[in-house]
C-alpha cells in the first residue's frame, strides 16, 4: 500500500494537470444533462422533419421519464468509448517514454504499477458515470414525468460492464504494448459479445447482459435475479484479464 | 568488496547472441567505466543487472542478492541514470523527487530534507516549474539528483553525457565524482575522454565478452604501445614506405599513416635505407583511445 497511494496519486495528479480529468467533467456532465433534454424535444424535433415526409404526419406519445433512461443507456457505450480513448496510452506512454523503467528501478513491483493503474481508472470512471446518472436521476423529473423503480440498483450493471471494459482495455495496451490495443481489445470484445447475443444458449449469461437488460428493470420486465451469473461472470472475467496483464507484464523485457 | 559480480552471462536475441560468458566485478567505492563501441551490449548488460532483461545464462549479484528479471528487491540497493531520462514532466522537480523518495520506501522525515541535498548538489532550482520546460542538460542532473536521491550502493549511468554540449559533460562528470564519494558509479560510455577523467577501472566489452579489464593507469602502461604520426610529400613515398611491412598501420590516410609495433630508430632506418624522408615525424601520446582502438579492431 505504501508503494500504491503515491503512484495513483500521480496518476490523478497527472489527470488534473493535462486537464483530462475536467474534460470528461465536461463531457460526461453534457450527457447527463442532454438525456432528459434531448427525451423531452424529441417529439419537437420529429415535428420538424415531417416536412420532409411528404405529408405524412407522426403521432408520438407524450415523452416520460423513461425515454431520458433510454438515451441514458444508449449513450453509455459512446461515452465508455470516449472514456477508453482519453485513457488509451495510460501504460504505453510509460513504456514508450521510459519513465517507468525510472520507477521500476527504484523498487516499484510490476503488478503495483498494473493495479494503481487500474484502481485510478476504476474511480474515475465512478465519478464520470455517476456523475452523469445522478444529474439524468435528478433532472429527469424536472422535465418529464413517470414513476420509475430500480433506478439506483439498476445504475450499477452497466457501471460494472463499463469497468470491464476497462480491464480489456488495460490487458490490451499491456499485450500489445501499444496505445491501438488498449482501444482495439474493448471493441472486439464488444462485438464478440453482439454475436454471442445472437445464440441463444450463451445469451442470458454473458456478460453483455448487463448493458443490455438494465432497462428492463426499470419497467419491471426482469427481476433483480436475471443479472445474477451475468454479474459473477463479469467479476471473474475482469480479474482474469487484470490477472493475466499482470502475469505478461512480469515477463516482459523492457 | 565487491557491490556487483557478473558471473558467467549470455543473453542472445533470436538467433544474435549479444553477450557471451561475460563476468566482471565492481569493486565498492571506485567509477568503473563500462566501454564498448554502440551496439556492443553495454544497455543490455544494464538492464540484466536492474532486472528489465532476462538472463539466458549466468548469474548477477549485487550486494550479495542475486537479481531476478521481473522482481525488483535489488533495485533498492541501485540509483540508475539512463542516457535520456524521462520524467513525469507535469511535475515539479520536487514533487517528482518525493514520487522517487516514496517508491524508494524512504522515511518521510527526511525525504524532503534529502531532496533538498540532492536539488542543491546538481544545481536545480526548487520552484514551482514543471520538468516540461527543462533542457536535455538540466533533465539529466534531476535524473542524477533521482538517483542518489535514495543514497544507492550502486549508481548505473548508461552513457549519461553522450547527449549533451560540453559544458553539460562537465557538469555531469564534476556532479558524478563528487557522488562518487558516497557510492559505487558503474559509467558506461563511449566517450573516452570521460572515462579517463573520472574512472578508476575500464572495462571494454567488444564481440559480446570483456576484451579487456584493469586500472585506466595499468590498462595505458600495459598495453599501448609507441605510435608514430609520418607524413610524406607523395602517395608514392607513404606506399613505398608502408610496403616495407616492418610496422604494423594503424591509421592511414592518402599522404600520412600512423604506425606502431617498431621504435623511431627503426623508423629512421627504413627512411634512409628507402631514401625517402617524410616532412612529418610524430610521436602520438599513448591513451585510452589508442587501446580502446586496438582493442576493438582486434589486435589486443
């Protein structure tokens, strides 16, 4: 613990000076802001485009409170991915620069410098995406209306899908020992996962699940206990894949 | 006592074997200059003895413990000074020096007082600038400054001044030999006029093994021998000359060569005897340079 505090506090300390940690403020702060907004001028907007429809006339619903969660969850993977991308040469800048031959010189075990790294991002990502769930959670009923269950419960399993992601992500730059895997790795996963949705054994499980069916929960079409082995799975995947950067970063020469 | 042993290491990458059964020790408190021409392995020996490179064969020590690749328990006893040292450049010198310190396990009573010391010594301002804006000169004192910030036994510099203006050498090699009497400097380098400044022993790797290793002063003595400068007015004279074969040619050029293995008397008898007689004669100190030349062409 005496090694890890002071390497992850450069890590946040090197967020704040290149002003990546406010730039996400921003941006994740802009979604959580814009998913009731946007919920809310959505039938506006289609009003606007009838024209174009050669007469034919739309009839949408009033919007309610569910339609703000909807944009919630369809924004989660651009803002995961900009997550990913703002953070991509966290380990490759280090390798490529040499500065962490400076640190492993100096007596910091490998797995230390994996972990911090790792435990930085966690929070981080705690922060921007509670951020923005807590600003949709708190504004929505400002502008829209309905009554929703399991938003807080519900909030955890994309959360928890993101920070696998984020695992990937990390065992990619770690292989590959470039900044292009740590973003390549999270979108095969991600589109291995699309194609597993499409076999039906495998679909319930996955861990894709928990992106997927969160806003079933919200209108009650799934209950609490259908995240369950999705979950599990999900927490074994990502020590498997922070396991193993670990186990070839120690092998690795440097 | 001995601070490092190299004992007996290989390292091949693919089917290229870099080193070959190298074994050499660094005795404690003396600058040991690790020669080799660029590419002779000097960075890879380095990173095997700070546990960055596997070793196929052999063992290395250091302070008695013997160095694991990948695990790091040895580094606690090395300061390591790279050729271009990176940093944490949104940091302040200061901030940076407590990152080492921490890492390093120092007690937090004295690390500020000990960063203080090492600011003081390689003549860094202690002020609010980011590393971002520092030279190639002031990054490679703050690099000096980071490794004898934990007061190393042994302090590796791998070709620290080969990057810098010579204003920027000297400052190193002042800063090297004043640390010099606190711990053990092991100097790898090109550069022989800063070997013999500061070193006390030489070692010179060539074709993956230590072609040579003793006291600079023993190394000089021992093996360099008398060379002469001589210039002639033609080609035709230096030919005539060199085709006696009674010298061995280290140098040559169109007009002039330099030759050694014979004595100026030698010399003055091949001219006469040919009847040529060069505008040139010159006796060529015997130096580091001159061995360390020999040594990597073969003929020691």
């Amino acid at each position: 613990m005496a090694l890890f505090k002071p390497f992850f506090y450069k890590e946040f300390l090197k967020s704040f000076r290149n002003y990546t940690f406010y730039i996400l403020l921003i941006l994740f702060s802009f979604f959580g802001f814009s998913n009731p907004i946007i919920a809310k001028l959505m039938p506006e907007i289609f009003k606007l485009a009838e024209s174009d429809l050669g007469g034919i006339t739309l009839v949408l619903p009033e919007p309610t409170a569910l339609d703000s969660w909807m944009q919630f969850f369809s924004n989660i993977s651009t803002q995961l991915g900009l997550f990913i991308l703002m953070f991509s040469s966290i380990f490759t800048i280090e390798l490529s620069s040499g500065s962490i031959i400076t640190m492993l010189t100096k007596g910091m075990p490998r797995h230390l410098i994996i972990t911090s790294k790792f435990a930085f991002l966690v929070v981080v990502w705690t922060i921007m995406y509670y951020l923005t769930f807590f600003i949709t959670y708190f504004y929505t009923p400002l502008l829209l209306t309905a009554t929703l269950d399991n938003q807080l419960i519900m909030s955890f399993f994309p959360y928890f899908y993101g920070i696998l992601l984020i695992s990937i992500s990390l065992w990619g730059g770690v292989i590959t020992k470039s900044s292009i895997g740590s973003i390549v790795f999270p979108l095969l996963y991600t589109m291995l996962m699309s194609a597993l949705s499409f076999i039906s054994l495998p679909k319930d499980f996955i861990p894709a699940v928990l992106s997927r069916d969160s806003i079933l929960l919200l209108t009650n079409e799934v209950s609490l206990s259908h995240f369950t082995i999705p979950t599990i799975a999900t927490f074994f995947i990502i020590i498997f894949f922070i396991g193993t950067a670990i186990a070839i970063f120690n092998k690795q020469h440097i | 006592m001995e601070i490092l042993s190299v004992n007996n290491i290989s390292k091949s990458f693919g089917d290229n074997q870099v080193i070959k059964g190298l074994s050499f020790t660094v005795k404690a408190n003396t600058i040991y200059g690790f020669l080799g021409q660029n590419g002779a392995g000097k960075t890879t020996v380095m990173k095997m003895i700070l546990g960055l490179h596997k070793i196929d064969t052999g063992t290395i020590t250091v302070n008695g413990q013997q160095v694991k690749f990948g695990q790091t328990p040895t580094n606690e006893y090395i300061g390591y000074l790279a050729d271009v040292p990176a940093f944490y450049d949104f940091m302040t010198p200061r901030e940076y020096l407590q990152l080492c310190g921490k890492i390093s396990k120092l007690d937090a009573t004295i690390l500020n007082e000990r960063i203080t010391k090492m600011l003081d010594l390689v003549g860094i301002e202690d002020n609010k600038n980011k590393i971002k804006g520092y030279s190639r000169g002031m990054r490679q004192r703050l690099g000096i400054a980071s490794a004898l910030l934990s007061k190393p036994l042994l302090l590796i510099c791998d070709e620290p001044t080969s990057a810098l203006d010579p204003l920027g050498r000297k400052q190193i090699l002042d800063i090297l030999a004043e640390a010099a009497n606190e711990t053990t400097i092991i100097f790898s380098t090109h550069i022989l006029t800063d070997v013999e400044r500061i070193c006390d022993y030489v070692g010179i790797l060539h074709n993956g093994t230590l072609a040579l290793e003793d006291d600079i002063q023993s190394i000089t003595n021992k093996y360099a021998t008398e060379n002469y400068l001589l210039e002639f007015t033609t080609n035709q004279d230096l030919v005539k000359f060199l085709d006696s074969r009674l010298f061995k040619i280290i140098e040559q050029t169109d007009l002039s060569a330099v030759v050694s293995g014979c004595d100026i008397s030698e010399i003055y008898a091949q001219v006469n005897t040919l009847n040529i007689y060069p505008i040139k004669l010159e006796e060529i100190k015997s130096n580091l340079e001159n061995v360390f030349l020999e040594v990597t062409n073969g003929t020691v």
